[in-house]
C-alpha cells in the first residue's frame, strides 16, 4: 500500500449542502443513489487496500460530508440534541452499502461533529464554511502503533509556545488521515491532572511542517479505510487552531459513539444476512432444509432485536434522557450489534456451504471486515462496565471505561479505550 495523493483533486470537487435539517428520507434516498457502485467497488478496494476516493467524492456532492454540521453552515444538523435518530439511520445505511465507506464517514462526520461543538464563534467561522465546502477531518485518538507491541499509552501533548503550540506526538489507527485537509488530534495541554481533564482537539493541517503519514495499514479487514500511523514531529499548531476547553469532551459534551458503531455494525449484519437470503433462495435444496430456515429465522430474530434496541437507545437520545442511561443502553445495543455482525457472516458460511467461500462472493469479506471493525474497541471491556452497573457500583457515559474518553490506569492515561471517532 502506499500512500496516495488524490486527495486535493477531491478536495476541490463539489460539495453538497443543506438548507433545513432534512427528512431522514431524504438522506437515505440519496445514500441509496451511491450505494450500488460502492458496493461494486468494494472488492477492488479491498484486494489494492485502498482509499474509496470515487465514494467519497460522490458522498460530498451528495452532501454525506456534511451530516454532523448545524444546518447554518450547510449542515444536516444530525448527532445535536432531539436529532440522533436519523444520523444512525444513515449511518445503518450506509453500512449496509459498504461498512469501510459507512466507516470513514463516520469518522469524518464525528470529527466535524466535534469541531463544531467545542469551538469559539470565530473558530466556528473559520472551519465550518471549509468543511462544508469539502475540507475532510479525521479524527486521530487511538496511539497503538500498528508495528509495536505493549499497552496504549496516551502521551500526546501540546507544549505552549508563543502564538500556540508544539505537538510531537504519534497517533495510529488514523481513518480517514491520506483523504483529510484537517487531523483533528485528541491531546492534552500539559499539567498534573488526569489526561482526559486536560484533554482538548488540536485542528492540524496535514499540510503542516512536520506531519508525516506511515505507509502502515495491512490489514486483515477494513482494508480500504487505510487507517495509518501518523507522527507529528515538533509540529506548530497555532492558537486559533487549538479547539475546545480542557476536560470539555467528558463536561461540556453528553454525546459518545456507541451508537454509531452499533448501527455500522447492524447495517453489515443486514447486509450478510441478506446475502445468505437471496443465495439461499436460489438453491431450492437449501430452501427446503427446516435446518436452514430455522437458522435463518434465528438470524432474523437477532437482527429485529439488536433494531429495536437502536431505535430505542436513540428515541431515549432524541428525548434528552439521562446520559449514563442513555450510554448504559447504547453499550448493550453495540454488544447486540456485534455479536450480531460477527456471527451471521461466520455461522452463515455453514448454510450456504464452501463455494460461498469464492471470491466473486461477498461474504469472506464482509467476515473479515466485521472481525476486525468490532476490535475497534473491545466487546468485553464495555460489557463489563455493564455488569459493574447490576453490581450497583454506577456507570459513567464519560468518566468511566468505554469507547468514548480515555480511561486512567495508574499514573497514566491508558488506550484501548481512546477517543477517536
Ligand atoms: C478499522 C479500525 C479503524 C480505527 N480508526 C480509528 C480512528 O480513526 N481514530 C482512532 O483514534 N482510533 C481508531 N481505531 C483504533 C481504536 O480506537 C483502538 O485504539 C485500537 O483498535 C486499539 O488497538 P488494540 O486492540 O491492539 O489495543 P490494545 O489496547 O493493546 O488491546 C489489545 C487487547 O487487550 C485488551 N485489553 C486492553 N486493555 C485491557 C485491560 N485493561 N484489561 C483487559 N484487557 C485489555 C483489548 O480488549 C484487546 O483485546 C481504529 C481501529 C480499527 C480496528
């Protein structure tokens, strides 16, 4: 893999944008338009592990960039209070398309999310225009590297100097980095206090001095997301470019990402199944099986189910309800969500047999992309916060343990559960 360039000729496409916050209809339609050549492509971009450029220029004309800012500046106004139902309806969608795509918008649309939230009015002007114009961000939490053993440590700092900033820091697992105009990079200011307190977004231009992609990603799935390592090497970050207040993302701001995995997750498990359905259906052996149809109608329950729970969880979001709550809910609907992604492809190989195992055939893919998406951050580490909570010992959406701010171990701030996107 290397890394390519195209992304300023993308850059330069044209952009879609929103004038109200639209019916949620509207989006899917349009998600619906791209969809078949992305999942055309899909196979290709795997087999090259490369960057889906083609998909994200027609997903900016179609204003997919765009879904997370406020409807001011040309934004769809999802993932804001009362409007976190029909962001993970798209985001099942687009899944359901194509989860590398799905996955990459999401980052995208979380980091622009971010930005908009914590930054000043004059920061606001600043970014927003460019970012519904078609500027990408990427999101950049996670510092396991990808060819480096030992536990995840989260170092990275922003030294005052005058009019800003140092940053010398390594970031891995970087989606959406070789397409980005902006790395947002999840660091502290320096001090005592634990790092998620003094934690804040620093907005750096990956055409900065001293920025440099590492040609990294080999992946075994989420192979066309190419989320590489990136190194900042002493890199000046200026004042303006330095967002939100320390601690701000645990006190100032109730959202997280559970949800939005758990919708990826279901949109591919969708996918799967629906796969499994309509070869199944041509195989009149296979559809005569009770065997079969007893697993399938299993399959089908476990999907209704893990919906359902989304759809609560978001009502629940949408409604202003209790953020720990809320976040409990969501942590049980993204363990449905995964479990539901990662059996179907797997236990589906047992219907439909050995020659589903063919590469013209979707499905070997969308395994290794589920196994390797829901490591993203681990099942059993927020499972057990679940269980912390029927032990009456609480639960904290922010503070605790989770995917969604980084947890304190020791002295330090430690991974796994980095804030990223
Ligand atoms: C496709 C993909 C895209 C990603 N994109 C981004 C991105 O854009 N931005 C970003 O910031 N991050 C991103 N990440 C990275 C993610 O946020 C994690 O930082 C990364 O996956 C952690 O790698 P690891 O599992 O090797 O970490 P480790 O923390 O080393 O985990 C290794 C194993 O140890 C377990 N473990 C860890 N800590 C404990 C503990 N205390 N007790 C018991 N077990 C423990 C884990 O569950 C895991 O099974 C992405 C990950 C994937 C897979």
């Amino acid at each position: 893999m290397t890394i390519p360039t195209e992304a300023t000729s993308i850059e330069s496409s044209g952009a879609g944008s929103w004038t109200e916050v639209p019916d949620v209809a509207e989006v899917l339609s349009r998600i619906d338009a791209l969809g078949p050549r992305w999942r055309e492509r899909a196979r290709k971009l795997d087999e090259a592990v490369e960057y889906p450029y083609e998909n994200f220029a027609e997903a900016k004309a179609a204003g997919l960039h765009a879904l997370t800012l406020p409807t001011k500046y040309g934004g769809a106004g999802f993932w804001l209070p009362g409007r976190y139902s029909p962001w993970y309806q798209a985001l099942e969608r687009l899944a359901w398309w194509e989860t590398n795509t799905a996955q990459l918008l999401q980052v995208h649309n979380h980091a622009a999310g971010i930005i908009a939230w914590h930054s000043t009015p004059e920061q606001r002007e600043r970014f927003l225009p460019e970012i519904a114009d078609g500027a990408i961000c990427a999101s950049l939490g996670s510092e396991a590297h990808l060819y480096e053993n030992g536990a995840e440590v989260l170092e990275a700092e922003l030294i005052k100097v005058n009019g800003g900033y140092r940053l010398t820091a390594r970031k891995g697992f970087a989606s959406v980095a070789v397409a980005a105009k902006y790395l947002m990079v999840w660091c502290a200011v320096e001090g005592d206090a634990p790092y998620a307190g003094r934690m804040l977004f620093a907005v750096v231009d990956v055409d900065s001095d001293g920025v440099e992609l590492l040609d990294d990603w080999q992946m075994l799935g989420m192979r066309s997301t190419i989320s590489c390592g990136v190194k900042f090497n002493d890199v000046f970050v200026p004042d303006s470019h330095v967002v939100g207040k320390p601690g701000g993302w645990v006190t100032e701001d109730p959202r997280t990402f559970s949800c939005a995995y758990a919708s990826n997750h279901l949109g591919s498990a969708q996918a799967a199944f629906d796969f499994l359905a309509g070869y199944i259906s041509n195989r009149p052996d296979l559809c005569d099986s009770e065997v079969v149809r007893v697993k399938l109608g299993q399959m089908d329950a476990r999907l209704f189910a893990t919906r359902a729970c989304l759809q609560a969880t978001a009502k629940r979001l949408d409604q202003g309800d209790d953020p720990d709550e809320c976040e409990a809910d969501a942590v049980r609907t993204m363990h449905l969500a995964k479990d539901a992604v990662l059996t179907i492809p797997y236990q589906g190989f047992d219907l439909v047999g050995a020659r589903a195992c063919h590469e013209r055939y979707p499905l070997g893919q969308m395994m290794r992309d589920a196994r390797t998406f829901t490591l993203h951050f681990s099942d059993d580490l927020y499972v057990e916060r679940l269980a912390q909570l029927a032990l009456g010992n609480g639960f904290s959406a922010k503070g605790g343990r989770g995917g969604s701010t980084p947890f304190e171990v020791g002295s330090g701030a430690s991974g796994q559960a980095t804030a990223g996107a």
